[in-house]
C-alpha cells in the first residue's frame, strides 16, 4: 500500500509539473499576436490563470487515463510514469504545432487544417526544407528531454514525502479555475476587452458568461450592455480594416443611398406575380441573378452586406470598435443616416456593430405585431422623405420583417391560395406538400413589396430618383424544403435555398440588365464606396468581395461564423466546417460527398484569403 501511494504522489507531482509545461506553451500563444499592445494588468492576470487551469485540464488526461491505471495495477512509477510522459509528450508537440497552426490560420487545429494535410495537393502547400525537418526533430527531442526531466524531478520531489500535496493542488488548480472563470464573467458583463481578446488564444476554450443571469438578478443592465462599448478605449485590434489606409477624394454630387432589406428572403419569390413592384424597379436597374449572401442568418448577412468582411471576423470588430467603412464614409461626407428597423436593432447589436456615433438613430419601431411594424418603418420613411433638406444627402437603411416572422393578417391570405393561417412547423415533415406553407410565405412577400411599392414611390413623387442609389436584397434565403432534405427556414446548412437571395442595385444612369454572373454581399459596400463615396483604394484592400460589375468567379465564397462556416465553390460544392471542427462536403442539392476530391492547395489559398483582414 505504501508503494501504491508513493507511486500515486510521483503521478500528482508529475501532473503538477506538465501543467506548468503546457501553460508556458499556452502563454507563448499570446506573444506572437498583435493584441499585445492593448493587455493591462488584468488581462495578464486573467491570461496567467486561464493558461495554468486549462492546463491543468490537459495534463490530466494522460494522468488519468495512462498514470492511474498503471498504478493502481501495481505497476511501479517508471513504467507508468514512462506511459505518462508519452502521453505528455504527444500532448505538448500536438500543442507547439497547433501554435504555429494558430499564427498562420488565426484558428486551432481543426478538421481544415487535417484536410489540407490529407487531400490532393497538400505537398504543394507543406513544402519542408531539410533545415526545417532538422528545426522539428530539435523541438521533438526537446520536449521529450523536458517531460524526462520534470518525471525525474518528480520522483525527487515525491521522495521529500511533501505533506498535503493532493490537498494544496488540486485547490490551486481549482483556485485558479474560479479566479479565471469569475475574472471572464466580469468582463462579459463590463466588456473588459483585454480579458475577452485573450480567451481566443487558448486552444478549445469556452469560459463562462452570465450575462442573462446577472441582468435578471438586476446587478447588470442587458440593454444598455447591448449598446456598450469595450471599455479600454484604445482603438486598436488585430485586424487592419482597411488593409491600407483609405485613399478618397469628394464626389462631385453626393448621391443619396438607400439600402432595402428583406429578411428571409426566398430568390424563388422575385416574380412578378409575388413581388410586382420591385420587379418593376429592377426593370430599370441591374438585377443580380446569381447573388449570394455572406450567411444563412441575419447577423452574419448584415454584417458582410455593411463591411464587406464576413462576420469571421464580428467578435475582432466588436473588441477593436471598427465600424464598418461604408458608414464611417458616410459619416466623413456630413450623410443624414437613418434606420427604419422592424425588428430592434440592439440584439444583435447592429446599433452598436454599424452605426455607433449616429445621433438619433431609430433602435426599434412601435407596433402590436410585426405586420404593424412593417407598415411604420414604411410611414417612417416617407414622413421623413417629406421633412428631407434637399441640400443634404441622406443614407437610409429600411429592414421589413414579415417574410422572416411568416404572420400576417388574415385578410392578408388572399393573393396566393391555398395558403396555411400560420406557420405550423410541427407539421411539416419531407414528403409534405410545402405549397400552403410557402404561399403563406408568398403572401407575406406580397405584402412586404406592396410597402416598398409605397417607399419607392414616395422617392418618385419627390423627384428622388435623379440623385439615389438604391439597393433591394435580403439579409439571407429561406428554405422550403426545395433539396428534398427536410430543411424549412435558414440557419441550418448553406445551400443556395439559404443563402441565395434576390439583387437590385439602381443609381442614376445605369444601364438596366439582368446580369447572370456570380455576386455576393461582400460586393455592395466596396461598389458603394468606390462608385458613389470616393473612394480610391483597390476592392481587395476594403473587403472581401469585388465591384458588382466584375464578372470574375467568386469561387470559395465564405458563408457563415466563426465557428460554423463554409466555402461554396462555383459549382455548389459546399464545403462546411462544423463548430466541433470537422469537415462535411456536400453538392449544391445538399447531398453529402464523401468521397470528394478536396485540393488542399485551393483550401489553403481560401483561409489565407479568409485571415487576410488580421494583422501580421
């Protein structure tokens, strides 16, 4: 019994010492980054105790599931600390590797990274030079000799039969665990950025928030935290948005824009049957007919429609407070700039995220039902058409909601037959006929039209239409289960059903045509901002699409978020990366690929494209 507990303490000892190991290799994450100009004391504080408690969450697996067993079989502390330090040991490399991984990509090691490795072409992208080779097995034979070293120390440690040690550790470790968790669930709630910038450094690490929770208790306001801020005020981040600075010179004519949203927009409903009268304005406009958005959800279609990035990237924006370069242009120029939202613009936190600065902006319209909010923003819009000093130029956003919400009044129903009184998910399964549902969803469009009908009239009427580029598209598609897969609505794979959408983009002089090459969301700002707001600089320094009127291929599209996203070849080929990190391929019908040739050369162009925005 006394062998087993000595051979017991050398395994806690040894576990202590690779915690301390991999939390050396955890820190060193941070020293290569461009966050390091806005930490502060805190931050570091968080950071050394996150290092050491993830750690230690490591350095027990191989405690656990090699050390103890040995042990406790009887063997003795050589041969299990010999099967401890292997599993160290590959823990650490695995560690050290994933480091490099995360300074080239910005992200851990995932099923990407392990596609590039495995799939054709990988040799054209992993090309090792002899010194590197050499460089490796250096770093190997390193972290081999430091695990000997820290089992040798171990069992010189144990030898000194230091009291209470399993004790004092294990509340160390979970001293540190508490100090780290409580420190982030601060920082949620306060936006204390240098806390919140460092947790991204630590590989397959999600501490805790409570900011529902702390705003139910009353100690935080949810609100008003949706609107705040990160409190360091420096400015800064690691992302470079633009790449370089902004060349401009002033318009001639500042040309007032309109941007028109449609939420859950389904591109098979632009018809004139269903949607008359922006059919009719397309009629004199180019209208995009292959036009993709930036996600299959409002939040990620917003925010590559106004930055030109995907919302990869939201989390960096959010922390360095980047605003988007088409609002901040506006702002640069003297634009009026308004919303006229029907859902509220504070969660998300596009207030925050696209217009933060903007005096008086509208947050939320007032209405019993989404129907009634529609018909406001609509009445908004026009009452302030009519207030409009015609030596200003004005910027307005107009977001209807009825074709995402799919309720409406039932004196409503009549254009489109038969149709359901309300979506009834529950009965909706893959053999049903989804026409009732979707001639709900048709009548909902029809009515979203008949009010831009009235907005675009109402810009007739005060002669408008000279001087005011407009833009028709929707935040991302919706499904009706046109794949055969059972898939009603959005945010549940990529396919075109979901994120294909309708595009109109009118401005004085165009020449009206249908244009049948490939666009994306990523393509409206930098056409604004080089088209109408004088701006200078090449497309690829402003975001990560081109000029509409470009018809290069927009092959490897990115969709999605940060962590669950896709690329879509031009083919449809989607080749979507889970949040656990692995990898699916499907046709553009949503039929999965197994056997799918991936060009690891390809798939690495496309996430060095993707990181391009971050600093080096």
């Amino acid at each position: 019994m006394k062998s087993v507990k000595t051979t017991l303490r050398i395994g806690f000892i040894y576990f202590l010492l690779c915690t301390l190991l991999l939390a050396g290799v955890f820190f060193s994450y941070i020293l290569r980054s461009a966050s390091l100009s806005f930490m502060d004391a805190g931050g570091w504080v968080y950071f050394v105790c996150s290092c050491l408690s993830h750690a230690a969450l490591f350095a027990a697996l191989p405690f656990v599931l090699l050390y103890l067993p040995a042990a406790l079989a009887g063997a003795g502390p050589k041969l299990s600390g010999s099967l401890m330090c292997l599993g160290e040991v590959l823990l650490t490399i695995g560690f050290v590797i994933n480091g490099f991984v995360y300074g080239l990509y910005h992200f851990h090691i995932n099923g990407l990274v392990i596609s590039m490795l495995t799939g054709p072409g990988a040799g054209e992208i992993f090309v090792f030079s002899p010194w590197l080779y050499l460089k490796g097995s250096l770093y190997i034979a390193a972290i081999i000799a430091v695990c000997a070293a820290l089992l040798w120390a171990a069992i010189r440690l144990a030898n000194s039969r230091c009291s209470h040690l399993w004790r004092n550790g294990l509340l160390t470790v979970l001293g540190l665990t508490l100090v780290a968790q409580g420190m982030h669930i601060y920082a949620a709630a306060t936006m204390k950025r240098s806390v919140l910038e460092a947790t991204g450094y630590l590989p397959y690490y999600f501490p805790i928030r409570m900011n529902s929770t702390l705003d139910r208790w009353g100690l935080i306001d949810g609100e008003k935290l949706l609107l705040t801020t990160f409190n360091d005020g420096s400015g800064e981040g690691n992302v470079a948005y633009p790449i370089k600075p902004l060349e401009v010179s002033r318009p001639d004519s500042l040309l007032n824009i309109v941007i028109i949203g449609i939420d859950s927009w389904n591109y098979r409903t632009m018809t004139r049957e269903c949607t008359p009268n922006i059919c009719a304005m397309a009629d004199s406009a180019e209208c995009y007919t292959d036009h993709f958005s930036s996600s299959n959800g409002t939040r990620g279609g917003l925010f590559g429609l106004f930055t030109g990035v995907s919302s990869y990237y939201w989390d960096s924006f959010e922390r360095a407070g980047l605003q988007p370069l088409l609002v901040s242009r506006l702002q640069q120029l003297g634009y009026d700039i308004q919303a006229y939202p029907s859902a509220t613009l504070a969660d998300p936190p596009f207030a925050k995220m696209f217009f933060s600065g903007v005096k008086g902006l509208n947050m939320d319209t007032k209405g019993k039902s989404v129907y009634e909010r529609d018909c406001q923003i609509t009445r908004n819009f026009i009452s302030d058409l009519d207030r409009h000093d015609p030596g200003k130029p004005f910027f307005s956003f107009v977001f209807y909601d009825l074709p995402h919400a799919i309720q409406i009044p039932k004196d409503h129903l009549y254009h489109f037959q038969p149709s359901w009184e309300y979506a009834d998910y529950m009965e909706l399964g893959n053999d049903d006929d989804p026409t009732p549902f979707f001639n709900l969803y048709r009548n909902c469009v029809w009515t979203v039209d008949s009010l831009i009908g009235e907005s675009l009239q109402a810009l007739r009427q005060h002669d408008l239409l000279k001087n005011t580029v407009i833009v028709i598209t929707g935040d991302h598609g919706q499904e009706f289960n046109e794949n055969h897969k059972n898939y009603w609505g959005h945010w549940a794979n990529y396919s075109r059903p979901q994120t294909g959408v309708p595009m109109v983009y009118y401005y004085p002089g165009c020449k009206p045509q249908r244009l049948k090459h490939r666009t994306t969301h990523y393509d409206i700002s930098p056409t604004l901002l080089r088209q109408v707001l004088g701006v200078k600089n090449p497309t690829e320094e402003l975001s990560m699409g081109r000029m509409l009127s470009d018809t290069t291929p927009r092959d490897w599209h990115v969709v999605g978020n940060d962590l669950f996203y896709a690329f879509i070849l031009q083919d449809g080929t989607i080749i979507e990366k889970r949040g656990a990190g692995n990898i699916v391929i499907f046709d553009k019908t949503m039929n999965q690929l197994d056997d799918y040739p991936l060009n690891a050369r390809q798939l690495n162009d496309a996430i060095l494209r993707l990181n391009r925005f971050y600093k080096k």
